[in-house]
C-alpha cells in the first residue's frame, strides 16, 4: 500500500506548479493558490504515509520524479513549453531512475 500512496503522492505533486501557473493571471489567482496549497498538503499527507514502509531517500526521489517528469508532461501538452529530443530525453531519464530505485528497494 505504501507504493500507491507514493505513486497518488507523484501524481499530486504535480497539481501544484500547475496551480501556481494557473495564478499567474489575474482572473484565476486566487483559484490557481489555491489548488497550489491542496495539491501540496494532498501530496505530502501520501508521502508521508508512504514513507512509513519506504526509505525516505526512495520515496522522496520518486516522488520527485513522478512530479518533474508529470510537470514537464504537462506544460508541453497543455501549455506549449518547448519540446526537443534532449528534453524527452531528460524526462525518460528520470523516470528510469525512478524504475531502478524501485526495483532496487
């Protein structure tokens, strides 16, 4: 169970940079603060109910992962942030590692 709370904490750090970006303008600040703040208590509460059985060096760097590799996903889809092959490559980067800090637990 302490993997999915990790893997629920990856997805919902990545809520909170697109909260913040979303309070970038005027008429959704407010909304846009907000779902930064619950995003980052969600995504917390997870981690730590994750790192009861996983070590806080694991859990930390996947939640990590989960949450930059996510981000980046995300403002290339729904924000038009650049795109090239190094940066692919740099986010499947991440995940690999990822992979390998939870095969080696």
């Amino acid at each position: 169970m302490s993997w999915v709370y990790l893997i629920v904490a990856g997805l919902l750090e990545i809520g909170w940079p697109v909260g913040l970006k979303l309070s970038q303008e005027a008429e959704t600040r407010v909304l846009g603060i907000l779902l930064a703040i619950g995003f980052m208590a969600a995504s917390g509460f997870c981690l730590w109910m994750a790192q009861k059985n996983i070590p806080i060096g694991t859990a930390y760097a996947v939640w990590t992962g989960i949450g930059a590799a996510g981000t980046f996903l995300v403002g290339v889809v729904f924000y038009g942030d650049p795109t090239s092959i190094a940066r692919y490559f740099g986010a499947a980067l991440i995940v690999a590692g990822v992979v390998v800090l939870k095969l080696a637990h």
